[in-house]
C-alpha cells in the first residue's frame, strides 16, 4: 500500500480535528448527508469505532463462530437483527445503510466497488457485524503516556501476516494478521498493562519482540501500511489486528459482503474506554 | 428449591474432594463412563467449567446474538459447529454427548426428562453452545481472601430475578437473573477488582447493597437456592447468574432444548484462571 496522498492527509486531519470534541450523533449526521466521506480516525474522540462486515444470513452463524473463536482479532461488539439495518444496542438511530463514511463491496471475494450509501444494496437477508478497532486502545496508549510512532511520525500502522492461524468456522480460515507498534521494553510492558482492560478492542499483543517468532521474515516489507521506523533500543510489539476478518471474509468468497473502507469506521455511541 | 439432602452432599462432597487434583480429561472420562451421575464442583480444580445450552441450529443464530447483547450473564466461550458433538475448542475429545454428568431435556419449554447420556437424542441440526460460570470467579475470589458465606456456611447460593431487563435477540428475552454473596464493604470492593478480571465468568457485580435497587422485594425469599445469612455490617453483592439464559431459553420454548442439570458443569481444558 503507498503513502497517502499529502493533501489528502491534511485535509482529513482538518476535518478530523474540526470534529475530535463532536458527539458521535453529530459525525453520523454529517455522515449521513454525504458531508463526510472519508476517513474516521480522531473524530468523535472518546466514542467507540469499530470494524464493519455485513455478510447475508446463511454465512452469519459461521461468520459469528469464527469471532467467537478469534477474540484477539474480532473482538465481535454489536450484531444485528437479520434484515434489520439499525443498530440499537451501539447507539441511537444508527443506519448502517447510510451512517458509514465509505464501504467496500466484494463480490465473490473480489472488491467490486466503493461507495458511500449502501441503501439501494440492502436485502432482508443481510446481517451486520461490528468488530472492536484498533483506534480505541491507542487512545488508551496515548492517553497513558505510551508513545506511538506511527501516530508521531504520521505514517499508517504496519500490518503483517503472522504464521499464527484462526481458529476457523466454516467457510472462515486464515492467518491472524497483525499491526506492529515499536516502543521500548519498559513501554510495552506498559502497554501490555493498558490493553488488557480492552479486550473488545483486540487486547493485549499477540508477541513482542523478534518478528521471526511470528513467522514475519522482514519487518521492513509490511504486507499493508507503511515501512515503520524502529528506533535503537525499541522492540515491535504486535497486536492481532481487524483485517484479519477483511482476510478471511475475502477468502471465503461469499457472494456479497460489505465492509467499511479501510479507516472509514462506525462511530458508535458507546464510550471507547470501557472495557468490555 | 429445597435444601440438598445433607447425605447426597456429603457424597458429592468426598467425591470432589477425590478428584479436586484431577485434570479435566480424567474427570470427563469418569463422566463418559457413567461413574460421576452428578454435580462436578470442587472437582478438577483450576480448569474452567461451563454452563451448557443445546439448541437446534434455527435458534442458534438468535442464540449467539442474545450471548453477545447479554455477555455479563451470558459469557459465551465456545459454539460447536452445526451438528458437531465435538468441541475442540474447548479441550480434547470432549464428545457433548456424554462428556457431561446429568443433561436436563426442555420440550417446548418443559422439563421433559433427565438423563446421562444424550447420544441417542443427538441430530445432525443440533449446535451445542457453552457459557462461562459462577464456578471460576468463585476459585479466584476465594484465592484472593475474598469469603463466601454459602460456601463456608454450606447453603446453595440465592438467586433472584432483578427488574434489569436483558437485550432480547429473536425469541430470547427476560429479566437478569442474580445471584447474591453478602460481605462487608471493603471486601465487596475487592470483589469487583478481582471479577473484573474475568469478564468470561460474570465479570464484575450488576448491583451491591440495596436489594431494591434492582427490584427485588425480599432478600429472604430467592427465587432459586437457599435462603442466605447476611451478617451485621455486610452488605449483599450481586452478580449477573448463568440461570439468565436458561430462563431465557425456557421461555422461548424451543421443540428441543438441552442444558446441563443445575451443578453439572461442563469440564473444559482451559485454565479457569485465565481472564479471558
């Protein structure tokens, strides 16, 4: 994945500092009206993001097992009535249909399109997961003094496929994918300390320390994001990390699935610190 | 509900009190064999037992939705595939079928039978769901000098219906089910420390001091177990029950349910301890 477009960058940064103090309501609103269509990340701080899969019925038990057995990666926080495009237990008024900045549509496992209303594709069969996002426990990091490089540097976070598998169901399989922080020793034992309140938000790392160890044989080659810069004395420390759902979804190649596009989240009502 | 008969406790007792070193494999293969008919707590210590709920694959979907929007009374760790009697997530060769000491069989929402053994009742459509307990939080609560009084006192715990009303998913729906453990103040703030930890095994309390506070009319006369002794200067702390769900479930009145008898747990392999 390159770089993001500088300009591009800036504008949503604007935007997203325009909008850290804003209820997550008001976000959804703007959403809503077509008046945001990119990314999510520091908007609303302090209101739950989280990871979108919308996948028809007959997928949706399998779908539901395999997050039930892969907490770490898809910690699952909201699903929905089949047919029903409201969310009422992650917030009010929230349509799924129309209150995501921008989806991607897969058919067959291919991504056939990018959109940012989904209404004319609703059926009554489809069902609507939300998964926990990283956003939220960096939060917690940062607002604990743990510093993040990718934040700092204003890079995107690294991600990796590790040689740790899922644990599958049905259709669902593949290898958990994971998001590198470097940090010193002292701060990740820190961090460890921090993301274990978080379990809804992928919790404690998965592995620190030599990228080998997960099967990752050059830390410098991400598989998404950008090449990170580890500093003299740091350490990678790995999180599982919500594109391995994406992964396994796009590898089970169901007729449909929608997802958010990659950084354009739901913004939930429910606050991004508590726990679970 | 009546007091247990204090020599069927005495047996139970000495039974567990055999096998309280044994590994779970061991205990389960007792249980196969029909040499344990009845209640497992005290035994295998350390490894997580679970409440069970069998339910035709039609519900399950409705099932694991309402596991999700109700996780302190329902904290779901394992869902076995679509008439899969294994659960090999939850340890090794466990066979649902016979790997549990006494089965309770709902047909449309009554108490049909109790038995051993359900192999001769198990159908290709049947998906096996099982739900963290009591059991787990109990060990760590007691390994951290926190007392439990019916424990110590030998009475089975009171359990309520409180006027919180669980998130209902499909057919499933009902109040939250309590269970109360009295003790001082600062020992119930310990309580909450230490269950915090263990959100796949209740969590922390839904309520403590005032029994009205969450609906309930008189301490003294629980809905289910024995009526409890509250000292002076203590205060009632109650915690969210895994009977909740098997309300839940009877009040749905499924053609077919099946749930461990009250006491007979599931024996996993996984360690109790570990959070989550």
């Amino acid at each position: 994945m390159a770089l993001r477009d500088t300009e591009d960058r800036i504008a949503a940064n604007s935007t997203a500092n325009d909008l850290a103090d804003a209820s997550a309501a008001h976000v959804r609103g703007l959403i809503r009206k077509g008046e945001i269509t990119g990314q999510t990340g520091g908007m609303a701080l302090g209101q739950m993001q989280g990871n979108l899969a919308i996948l028809p019925a007959d997928l949706a038990l399998d779908f539901a097992r395999y997050c039930q057995r892969n907490p770490k990666p898809c910690p699952l926080v909201g699903v929905s009535d089949t047919g029903d495009p409201m969310l009422p237990t992650l917030g009010v008024d929230i349509d799924i249909r129309s209150d995501v900045s921008s989806y991607n549509i897969y058919r067959d496992g291919a991504l056939a399109d990018s959109v940012n209303d989904i209404s004319d594709l609703w059926r009554d069969d489809l069902v609507t997961f939300v998964l926990g996002c990283s956003f939220s426990f960096e939060e917690a990091l940062l607002a604990d003094g743990v510093p993040l490089r990718h934040l700092e540097a204003d890079y995107l976070v690294p991600m990796y496929r590790s040689n740790i598998a899922t644990t599958p169901a049905g259709p669902f399989a593949g290898p958990v994918v994971v998001s590198m922080r470097p940090m010193p020793v002292s701060e990740a034992i820190r961090a460890v300390e921090v993301t274990a309140r978080f379990p809804m938000m992928h919790g404690t790392p998965v592995h620190m320390g030599d990228p080998a160890g997960i099967g990752i044989a050059d830390i410098d080659n991400p598989d998404w994001g950008d090449v990170p810069e580890i500093r003299a004395g740091e350490i990678p420390v790995f999180w599982a990390c919500g594109v391995t759902p994406q992964a396994a979804v796009q590898a089970a190649k169901p007729a449909l699935c929608i997802t958010h596009t990659p950084g354009s989240m739901l913004i939930t009502d429910l606050p991004s610190g508590r726990p679970a």
